[in-house]
C-alpha cells in the first residue's frame, strides 16, 4: 500500500483514539488522554522514524478501516502488516542493547492493543496480548534502575506497568519490582503520581488472591487459625492503604469524581424490553479518574469475591465454624451483596466510556474492569448481566471487537486463572 495513504489511515485512527469533541459539544471527559495511555501520542510521533513502529500503527490504522468499510482486501493487508511487524520486532530484539530501544518498546506494546481492539472469537488474542504484554515487560526489567530517563520512556514504562499488573493480578503472578520503583527519576505529573501510587498498592493484589484461594488446602488444620489471623491482618493492612490512596484522589479533586445521569442507552430500548437494566449511568470527571475509579472497584471486586468463595468452602468444610465465622467477618466475607453492586458500578461505567467523543481508548480502559464485572453477574446469575449485550452492541456500533477480545480471555485451561477463573469457583 502507498506511504501516502498509510500516512492518511494513520491519521485517521488518531482521530477515532483520542477523546474529542462530538457536534458542537465537547467531551464531558475532556480531551486529555489518561496518562496511561499518554504513550500513545507519542507512539504517532516517532512511527514516521521506525520501520517496525509504523508498520504496527499501520496495521492498527488499516484494520480500523478494514472493518469500517467491510472491506476484505484492507483486512488482508492489515494481516500482513500484523505479521510484519511481528517479525520486525523478532529480528530487532536479536540485537545488542535492544532492551534500551524506546521505539521497539512501543512496537510491543501497539501490538498489544492491536489484540484488544481486533479481538476475535478464535481463541487466540487473549494469548498474543499476554505475550506482547511479557514480552515488554521483559525489555523494561533487562534496562535495570540506570535504565533510559526520557520523557517517553517514562510514559512507556508507566503504560506497562498497567498491563502487567492486569497480568500479575490475571494469573497471581509476583511483579518483578514494585511500580514506584521502577520509576525512580521520572518526574511524574499529579496524575500520573496518582495513578502509580494505585499500581504500587495493587502489586500487593496477587498474592492476597492466591492466598485466600489456597487458605482451605492449607495442612495441618490445627494451623488455620494462625493462617487466618496473618491473612487477616494483611488483608486490612492492604484495605487500610487502598483508603488512603482514595482519600488522597478525593483530596486532590476536591469534588466528586463522579455522578450518576439517565442513561440514553436505557431510554433508546422499547419499554418492554428485558434489557432495560439501568436507568442511570454513572459520568466520571475525565478518563483519567475513569481508569484509576474503574482500577478501584475491579480490585476490590475480585478480592471480596474470593473471599466470600473461600469462607464458603470453609464452613463446608471440618473447621471451626466459630473460628470460620470471625473471620469472615474480619476479611468482608459474609455479604456476597457487596459484590453485585461493585459489579453493577462498573456496569454503568460502560455507557460513559463508550460514547463516540470518549475515542477508542474509552475502550481501552474498559477492557479489565468489563470483563471481571461480567464474569462476577454470571457466576450470580444475575438478570443484570443482560445490561452487557446493550454495551456489545454500542462497541459494534464503534466498530470495536472488544467482545472478541474479552471471549478470549476467558478461554483456556483452569491453571491460565483467565478473569473467568479469577471469580469465586
């Protein structure tokens, strides 16, 4: 395909990435990009020096209008610029020292959110993005603490964090390094400050789900209540952390972060429809409060719920219902409620992000959060998971294959702890 027109396709996906205005109104999100995803700008910048980078963004771009336009033959060459710079990057990273290329990190990552964005049913996306995912995580942690201090690869390494901790929290994986250390020497603006300060806090996540998950296999059982007790006291520790991250959000704001408004979704679907769920939709301040607000109620949505499935099998099991029932009640194990309506938050989180002015990284932030939500009203049984065929629609109407995506990542043997393992078993 001609540079030309690439270069046109490029600019053409910008403008459907980035929050923008619609009509004559600007986004109630504003126009900033979440600095997670700040990278991206400066991915367009640089992919006209980089082989590899513009031939990924090429690929991004060009599948985009493929699906726009049902055009076959663009969905062939965007296929083939997947792959080549798939291979691009394979023969770059044999190199000396590629670990310190900012544009090759970024080529990992763009093909990281090409899985997000061309989701497809065929199993397939939720691996390749675990593996992009890796793949730069490994590059960050071989340039070590003395690594590159430029303003882009701070907004590289900030990015990546994110997706690792999606990954780590995924599959309890310990992260190599806890995200404010990675960081040291950047200088990072408030939000971003606020946005690691939440990754720090989560990093601790993963290992409070394996434990809690592994809690009734634990032997001799004249042991548990000395296991009980360590877990419980690191549990409010963690809890105790996670309110002080969220009343410093709430500090620096000095207002709400967010509202509830009628949902137009909601008002759209006949009277008789059974889809009519949520009548209002929550609004947040801007994307970023979205991501960091969304970040909060999936962690503490996943959390509880273990916790509720482990101190059920508990009581099933030969324990000391006494000993059992304290601590329950120690850990928030006992109101299963709570959960269904972190997951009914998140929910209504949907509609907000997926508004055309809210661009394609509405979606983006959306991808963790919607997934663990889901997962959590299916496992309930919930007639409120019906609200997510409504938000599948307005992403197709968005020519986003998020679903496809999502579908992946719940596929795949129990010991992948995909987000549908995630939830109570």
């Amino acid at each position: 395909m001609q540079s030309a027109l690439r270069v046109q396709y490029n600019g053409l996906l910008w403008d459907d990435l980035a929050p923008h205005q619609s009509g004559t109104s600007p986004s109630a999100l504003g126009s900033q990009l979440p600095p997670s995803l700040s990278w991206i700008r400066s991915a367009f910048e640089r992919s006209h020096d980089d082989s590899a980078l513009s031939t990924a963004l090429s690929a991004l771009s060009i599948a985009r209008r493929s699906r726009i336009s049902q055009n076959t033959d663009l969905e062939n060459t965007a296929s083939r610029l997947h792959g080549s710079a798939i291979q691009q990057v394979r023969r770059r990273l044999t190199g000396e020292h590629s670990y310190h290329d900012d544009s090759l990190l970024a080529t990992v990552m763009l093909l990281a959110s090409y899985e997000v964005y061309e989701g497809s049913a065929d199993g397939q996306r939720g691996a390749a993005w675990v593996s992009h995912v890796r793949g730069a995580s490994q590059m960050i942690a071989m340039r070590g603490a003395r690594g590159k201090k430029s303003p882009f690869a701070a907004l590289l390494q900030h990015a990546a964090r994110y997706n690792e901790l999606v990954d780590a929290i995924s599959t309890r994986r310990e992260l190599s390094e806890r995200p404010l250390e990675v960081l040291s020497g950047f200088n990072l603006d408030q939000k971003a400050s606020k946005e690691m300060e939440l990754y720090e806090v989560l990093s601790r996540l993963p290992r409070l789900l394996a434990a809690a998950e592994t809690l009734p296999e634990l032997l001799p059982r004249d042991a548990m209540e000395s296991h009980m007790a360590s877990f419980a006291t690191e549990y409010q520790s963690f809890q105790e952390r996670l309110d002080m991250w969220l009343n410093s959000v709430q500090a620096h704001y000095d207002g709400p972060l967010y509202w509830l408004e009628p949902s137009e979704l909601y008002a759209q679907l006949p009277e008789s429809s059974l889809e009519r769920i949520f009548p209002y939709c929550i609004q947040f301040i801007d994307l970023s409060v979205a991501h960091i607000q969304l970040l909060y109620w999936t962690a503490q949505l996943l959390l509880r719920s273990v916790l509720f499935a482990t101190c059920q099998i508990l009581k099933k099991g030969d324990n000391d219902i006494n000993l059992v029932n304290t601590f329950a009640v120690q850990v928030d194990g006992v109101d299963f409620s709570v959960c269904h309506d972190l997951a009914c938050k998140i929910a209504q989180s949907v509609e907000c992000l997926t508004r055309a002015e809210a661009g394609l990284v509405g979606a983006q932030v959306l991808g963790f959060p919607m997934s663990v939500a889901r997962g959590c009203l299916q496992l309930m049984e919930s007639r409120d998971m019906v609200w997510f065929n409504v938000m599948f629609r307005r992403l197709s109407v968005l020519d986003i294959r998020l679903e496809g995506f999502l579908n992946d990542m719940t596929i795949g043997p129990r010991n992948d702890r995909r987000p549908r393992e995630l939830l109570c078993e």
